[in-house]
C-alpha cells in the first residue's frame, strides 16, 4: 500500500470532520434534536435535543470520493446507488419526524416501498451495468452457489434485514460509526483479495466514519440518525453483494444480526406470552446498559468482536 491508497480515507476523513461541526449549529436552528422514549434507559434522557441527522456529513464523505474515483473504478457505482439511495431514505424519515415533527416520519408501506425501488435499481445496475452475477460464494470455500431466480427475493432478504440491522445497531454514542468503521476495513481487504475494485468507496466509509467519531464518540455531540444508519446499512449489503460475499454477512456483521434477531425474539415473545420479555430491552445493547454495562464498555466489546469476526471471515476468504 502507498499514499495514493490512502487517499480515499484522507478525503473522506477531511471532509466528514469539517463537514460535522458545520453542520452542528445548522441542525440546532432547525431544531433537529434527537428525543428520547421516557420508558426508555432513563441515562439516555439527558441526550435528548442533541442534534441528530449527522449522516449527511457521513454521505457526503462517502459520495464526493466515490464519484472522484468512479470512472477508473465502475463497480463502485452500485455500492454508491444503494448507500445513498438508502441514506436519501432515511433523511426523508429523520426530517419529517424531527424538522416538521411528523412524529412517525415516513409511514411504514411508504418506506418499504421506497426501500423495495432503491433495492430493485441497485439489483439492476449490479447485474445488467457491472455485469456482476448474484452467485454467492460460500464462506471457507472457493465454491459458488447458484440460486437462480430465487437470488432475486434472497438479495431482497438480504438486503433489507442487513439495512435493518445497522439501524438497530445505532442506538449508543459511536456504537453504529465503530463496528461499521471495522467492517468497512474489512470489505476493503477482501476486495483486495478477490479484485473487486472497491477499495475507494470501502476506504472512503472508514475514512468518513473515523471524521464522524470525532464528534460522535462519547459524549456524542450529534448522531448519524436514520440517515447515516440506512445508508451504512446500504453500504455493507452493496459491498457485499458486489464482492458476491453476503453469506459473510452474518460473520463480520455478527453485531447487526444479533441487534435485529434481539428485537425480533423480543417482539415474538411478547406478543405470544401477552406481557412477557425475555430481555431486559432491545436492541440488545440497552440490555446490556441495565444491566450495568457503560456506554463505552459496550461499544469497546462489541467493536472489538467485529474485529476478531472480521479477522475470521478473512481466513475464509484466503
């Protein structure tokens, strides 16, 4: 590796923690403050009103170096499309429900049929500009697997519960910017691996994200919002998929799959038991907050378990 590989993450860097602090007084006049739920984990209502939405900046790192490495690099476009598409999405929810304080934002038939098209043109641009198969490449194995016209509903699947995932995953100071940083380091060593040209955009996130800590680590002084967890979560699913590697998925996102599992066990308990939990709150890292965890403490253990799982998914891919 020499500078010029590093210029992504420079960039990136660069613009994200300039971009952050601007952006800090603009979403305070607007009176975009994160709110809390007073049934909630009672430390967390002292974060109410802080600025929220801070994925704009987060984009904007991602967006700028993508597009200034795009043409030398063509499968960086699909990883672009779903990214953005899937941030623009979660803009349009934050600022209706904290700019105009529509208190549901989008409803959900109108954000899953917006997740479905930017889905759909991501899926289309993959296949048919990029020429990129949806085969998957089976964890420790140079062997493929070949769904034919189910591949379309299982990426739809795959897709969606991996954006769904990350969302979940933002809900504690750098929680989200943390794990996604180490997962993008990890897409960028496996496109090295298997040449999948995407090093630009991949550094470009964990540049972005690493200028988004700046402020967001704890005590947070902005969060990312639906509009930088949608797009993260946007990201590893198009990295994956481009790289033809979203088996490893639940690997390396081992966090983002034990997030959403966590409110879905919980949701499925409750209602069959008529009361019942069998956690303490979900997403599972408020569990771990009653149970006495600190914030820090959760967001060091669960990057660090990103990192050893991203380490693992490496030795499947060598």
């Amino acid at each position: 590796m020499n500078i010029q590989d590093l210029l992504p993450v420079l960039l990136s860097f660069g613009i994200t923690a300039v971009a952050t602090p601007l952006l800090i007084p603009v979403l305070k006049r607007l009176k975009a403050g994160q709110t809390e739920r007073k049934e909630g984990v009672k430390a967390h209502l002292a974060k109410a009103g802080t600025p929220t939405m801070g994925g704009i900046a987060i984009i904007l790192g991602i967006l700028i170096p993508g597009l200034i490495y795009l043409p030398g690099h063509p499968s960086i476009l699909p990883v672009l499309i779903l990214s953005v598409g899937f941030g623009l999405i979660g803009f349009l929810d934050d600022f209706l429900k904290v700019v105009l304080r529509r208190s549901d934002g989008l409803f959900p038939k109108q954000k899953l049929a917006l997740q479905f098209l930017v889905t759909a043109v991501f899926l289309a641009v993959l296949t048919k500009v990029t020429g990129i198969s949806l085969e998957l490449r089976i964890p420790f194995s140079r062997n493929f697997i070949h769904m034919g016209w189910f591949s379309i509903v299982f990426a739809f699947i795959v897709i969606l519960a991996t954006v769904n995932g990350v969302n979940f995953t933002d809900g504690l100071d750098g929680l989200a910017s943390s794990v996604s940083a180490v997962v993008a380091l990890f897409f960028t060593m496996a496109s090295g691996i298997l040449g999948g040209q995407v090093e630009p955009v991949t550094l470009a996130v964990f540049g972005s994200l690493l200028g988004f800590l700046l402020w967001n680590s704890y005590p947070a002084k902005i969060f990312m919002g639906d509009t930088g967890s949608l797009a993260l979560g946007g990201f590893v699913a198009a990295a994956a998929y481009v790289l033809q590697i979203p088996l490893y998925i639940p690997i390396v996102g081992f966090i983002y799959a034990f997030e959403l599992v966590s409110v879905v066990l919980q949701v499925s308990y409750f209602k069959a038991t008529h009361g019942k939990r069998i956690f303490k709150m979900t997403p599972i890292h408020h569990h771990f907050e009653l149970c006495g965890w600190s914030e820090t403490r959760i967001v060091a253990t669960f990057t660090i378990t990103t990192a050893l799982l991203c380490l693992f998914g490496l030795c499947g891919l060598s």
